[in-house]
C-alpha cells in the first residue's frame, strides 16, 4: 500500500520533520540548521547587499 500525500504529511508532523527531510538520502554531507539559524536567514534574506556586509563585519567582529 501506497500512502497518500496527507498521510505522508501526518507521518512527518508526528516525527517533527518536513517531507523533504522524510526523502532525503543522508550522505554523511547533510547539514541540519536550526529554527534559530532559519530565522537568522531568513532575516539575512531581506537585506539589501549594504546592509548584509554590514551584518557580516558585524558577526566577524564578535
């Protein structure tokens, strides 16, 4: 029997993951972030370039 793509979804809610980390083949290269270093990206997504080098000088100065 074939799961349905809900049933997949289910599936990984109750295991915390999302889908494609339920099919992802691990290689040993597989990096996992976490929920803070997703929101920092996300939050690095929205700069302009000034901006970003800005935070990048900022982070290499700590």
């Amino acid at each position: 029997m074939l799961p349905t793509i809900p049933s997949l979804i289910k599936i990984c809610d109750a295991f915390g993951l999302t889908l494609s980390q339920f099919f992802l083949e691990d290689d040993g290269n597989t990096i996992q972030i976490t929920e803070r270093q997703k929101l920092l990206l996300d939050y690095a997504a929205k700069l302009s370039p000034e901006q970003y080098s800005a935070l990048l000088n900022f982070l290499k100065a700590l």
